[in-house]
C-alpha cells in the first residue's frame, strides 16, 4: 500500500514561544484519512441533488439573510446568539503556540491525544528549532502548549522525533469522559485462574513488534477498487462471503482452539480441528467388516469341519 505524501503547503504560519525565545515554525498535516465519499443523485437521470433549508413551521425555503444561530436550552426554546456575539468570544487570532509546561509524556493518558501536525522551522527559525528538539530530548519531555486553529482554540503536545517536532492536539480535561462514568465495566469478576493462564500464553503467542505496515483498510481498498473497475465498464458481481467456522461459547474451549490456531500460524501448519468421539454403545464397539472377508472365513471354517 503507497504511503501519504506531505503536502508542500503548510496549512498555518507562525512562531513557537517558550520564555523569551521565539521561533518561526510551520505546520503540516501528518495523517491523510482515506476517506471516499459519494454524492447523492437522482435515480432516473443521475444528477447531482440539493438540499435547502426550510422552515419546519411553513415547509418554505429560507433565504441566507433570513437564517440565525439559536441554542436549544429546552425543547423549543432557543437562545439566539448573533455572528457579532460570537464574534466577541471567539480566542484571540495569535500566531504563536505558547508552550506553558515541559511533562514526561508518560504521564498523558493517550486518549487526550487527537490529530497530529509537523512542525518545521520557517528560514529564520533554524538554530532556535534546533535547540528546541535537541533540549526536548535530553530531557525527555514534551511541551504542552495552546495556540489558535480554524478560530478554535486548541490544547497541544509537541515532541520531538527523529530530529523534527510533532504537534498534537489534545482534549481539554472536560472533554474526556471518566472511565468510572461507566457501569458495564465488569470490576468485581474474578478470572479464573485456569482460564487466566491459557489466555496469558495466547497473548504470548501473538505477542509481536508493531508494524503498521501490516494493517491495511481492506474495505477502502474493494471499494476504490470496485469503483475504478465500473468506471472502467466492468461488470462487478459480489463474491459469495466465506463460511465461517461455529464460535463456541465454552471460554476454555475458545481459548485452547485459539490458541493452536495461533501456534499453528506461526510454525505455518494447517490447524487440527479435534472432534469429540461419540459414545459407544454397549460393552464394545461394532466393527465393519468387509463382506468378501467374511465369506473367506466361513469357507475356512466350513472345510475345517469337513477334514475333522
């Protein structure tokens, strides 16, 4: 799968300040999601459809002019807010990522962490940027800073990789939901300590160095291919969807299965399915016999008769 290319236009200019030192940096965007989005037509001559606003009262269109900002503080009751209001709160146009604390990234739980940007330094930036990296990881530690994006005021990390910085932005305390907010989580069960060991050697077994390279969108990947080849006047037919093998609902059971399968993999042999014996019934087991067989041994015995 080819990787994202950068960009070679920064998406916003402007300085990082720490104490009185400030340096003239650039931002990038580091992730390119690989999204494919459609547009909605109409069936019958395929084009493009419109949606307007209309008034829920009337069912009439409502112009641009005539269209305000309410907020909802009980149903149907609205607050209106004007653009000059918000205007008037809105975080002031800085150009500059004020870096407020050095921390350990250790101690950031990773799901305040949202998009990630390169930072580059602008030509007269050099030196200073350099030092910044070079000081960051001596330290070991990241800057945690704000700055203004798309008029939002954003919380940010910066650190340091492979001589260069990273900038990531980060939710506000506010915007992370507690963890113990939720019931479902099962805190009082005990694992069973049979079922805890079989479950610790499949996490050995799969335990593994992480490459992203081995994760691919395979749904975007059919997709996109499934689009190029009807663009092309290809016929796409869906392929009959795999049988599945049954999931057993015996924890152990899942776990021992689980685990062959992955020491199977590894050692790249087909895995062995064990399928329980039916009981026998009676004292023995029948036996087939072959029906040629049989009729040689009646002869036998019939001519043993005969000489005696």
């Amino acid at each position: 799968m080819a990787k994202a290319r950068a960009s070679n236009r920064a998406i916003w200019t402007g300085s990082i300040t720490f104490g009185l030192v400030t340096i003239p940096v650039k931002l990038y965007t580091a992730v390119r999601q690989e999204n494919i989005s459609f547009h909605m037509l109409h069936d019958e001559d395929h084009s493009r459809l419109k949606q307007k606003m209309v008034c829920a009262a009337d069912g009439k269109e409502v112009h641009p002019e005539h269209r305000v900002k309410g907020y909802e503080i009980a149903p149907d009751q609205y607050v209106i807010i004007s653009q000059e209001e918000l205007e008037s709160v809105q975080p002031r146009k800085t150009k500059s990522i004020e870096i407020e604390d050095f921390v350990k990234i250790d101690e950031i739980d990773s799901i305040y962490f949202n998009t990630p940007y390169y930072i580059v330094p602008q030509e007269t930036g050099t030196k200073p940027y350099r030092l910044l990296v070079d000081a960051m990881e001596k330290a070991g530690r990241v800057g945690i800073a704000r700055f203004v994006l798309r008029n939002k005021e954003n919380l940010c990390a910066l650190r340091p990789k492979k001589g260069a910085l990273i900038l990531s932005t980060m939710y506000f305390a506010n915007e992370v939901v507690d963890l113990d907010d939720l019931d479902e989580v099962p805190r009082q069960v005990k694992s069973d300590e049979r079922e805890l060991k079989m479950a610790s050697q499949l996490v050995e077994q799969l335990a593994a160095k992480f490459n992203p390279d081995k994760y691919e969108d395979d749904y975007t990947t059919a997709l996109r291919e499934m689009i190029e080849r009807k663009a092309a006047g290809e016929e796409v037919v869906s392929a009959p969807e795999p049988e599945t093998a049954g999931r057993t609902t015996n924890l152990m059971e899942a776990l021992q299965a689980s685990l062959s399968r992955a020491r199977a993999a590894a050692a790249h042999e087909p895995v062995k399915v064990v399928e329980k014996s039916a009981p026998r019934r009676g004292r023995t087991a029948e036996r087939k016999t072959d029906p040629d067989q049989s009729k040689k041994s009646r002869t036998r015995s019939k001519r043993k008769s005969t000489k005696e």
